[in-house]
C-alpha cells in the first residue's frame, strides 16, 4: 500500500483537486505540514502516515476472519465468539486509513467529512466493543448479534449528519472518555483476565496524542518542510491507543 500511495502521488498532481471546495483546515492553515498545492498529496507525511490505520486495520480484520473460522470451538473468549465486532473495528481502521488520507491529500471540505466520519465509526466501534463486554451478562443470539451490527451501522450513518451539528471538541471526547471509563469497569468485572497494561498504555497514547496535536496545529516547533510532522504522530499514537484498547478485550496477560 505505501508503494500504491507512492505511485499515485508520482503520477497525479494537484489539478485533480482543482474545483473542490477546500476545507476549512486548508484555508486557515490548521497543521504545520506545507500545503502543496502542486502535488497529488497536498500534505505527504500527514497523508503517508494514515498507512498505520490501514496495517491495523488488516491485523484485526484477519484476526476476526480467524475467529469465524474456528466459531463453536471451545475455550474461545467473549470477542472470539463475535467475530464480527473484529471485523467491524478492522473495516473502521481502513475507513479511518483512507479517509484521513483523502482530507490530507485533498485538504477539500469533503474530504474533511469523510475523515471526521471514519474517526468517529473507529470512535463508535471500541465503543461498542466495550459496551459488549461491560454488559457481558446478556447473551446475543445470531439474530442479536445482526441487530447489534445493524444498529452500530446505523449510528455511524447517522453521526455523518451529527458531526455536523455538534463540535468535535466535545463530540469527540465524549465518545473516548466512554470508552475509557467501559475499560475501567471491564477491568473491575474481570481483572484476573485484563492486563491493566494494555488498559493504561491505550489511556496514555491517546492523552499524548493529544497534546501533539495541539502543539503541531499552535506551531509550536513546527517545520513545514521537515519530514518528521506532529499530525503524523498523532496518526501513529492513535493508531496505537485504538488497537492497545482492542487488544484489551481480546488478549490476556
């Protein structure tokens, strides 16, 4: 995929963007990476580094293609016997992959949706997975394990329209902060089966994430031209935090 991305930005250049309306990002200059208006990837290192997503995307999609396989054995654990919640949270990390990679390649107003929307479907899927396993009391059927996919889809539908309407700012860590206090009560339910490791370590990547954000989008120590970008760390650090969370669920210690 990195030489897929490589190609195409060889290829193509930045007229393929000519007549889209440019986000909001992109006219007040919001990351510290130089905006080529030239080149097919306007923003290289911000675009090339959402290839994280994509790898993890791939390892728990394969990990949930595993599990429907050997559905029915014994001695599988809560999330093996739902492959599809894998599946779901592997498919949102590509979406997530190639979203964000379309808003930095295109810094367009579009391409800013699609990216808010494929952060909040990654967002919505480890919050379901953990809801399934803080309410580990009720049992799902096949039947209720479609309706639980159907609804989850349907949600993620429906926050296209709602990250609309409501600040990232709040939106976004409204649904982390979920997350992390379903991690919290997991780990009391089940502490002999949690590592409190994977727990802590998805909490602190994800608060420093954060602030690297915040410095790259105040300047602070910014270099437009230098490979090494904090966006493209934050990238990194989130695309570990939301796999550290998965791993939580899945793995013992």
């Amino acid at each position: 995929m990195v030489g897929v991305f490589f190609v195409l930005n060889a290829t193509l250049d930045g007229t393929v963007w000519a007549g889209m309306t440019p986000s909001q990002s992109a006219l007040t200059g919001e990351y510290c990476e130089f905006d080529d208006v030239s080149r097919f990837f306007r923003q290289e290192m911000n675009t090339y580094s959402n290839l994280v997503y994509f790898f993890f995307g791939l390892l728990v999609w394969q990990l949930g293609r595993d599990d429907q396989r050997r559905r029915g054995q014994a001695g599988l654990n809560r999330l093996q016997q739902f492959p599809a919640l894998s599946l779901g949270v592997g498919a949102c990390f590509v979406y997530l992959s190639f979203g964000s990679a379309f808003f930095h390649a295109s810094l367009t107003w579009v391409g800013q949706r699609v990216d808010m929307n494929g952060t909040y479907g990654l967002s919505l899927s480890l919050l379901a997975l953990a809801g399934y396993h803080v309410f580990h009391k009720i049992g799902l059927s096949a039947r209720g394990e479609r309706v639980w996919v159907g609804v989850f889809v349907g949600v993620l539908l429906l926050f296209y329209e709602v990250h609309l309407r409501v600040p990232s700012r709040i939106l976004l860590p409204l649904l982390i902060l979920l997350t992390w206090a379903a991690v919290g009560v997991n780990y009391a339910q089940f502490r002999r089966e949690r590592s409190a490791w994977l727990g802590l370590a998805s909490l602190v990547l994800i608060v420093v994430a954060l602030y690297i954000r915040a410095l790259d989008v105040q300047k602070v120590g910014c270099d437009p031209h230098s490979p090494f970008q904090g966006h493209s760390l934050w990238h990194l650090l989130t695309g570990l935090s939301s796999f550290c969370t998965y791993a939580f669920f899945r793995f013992k210690p």
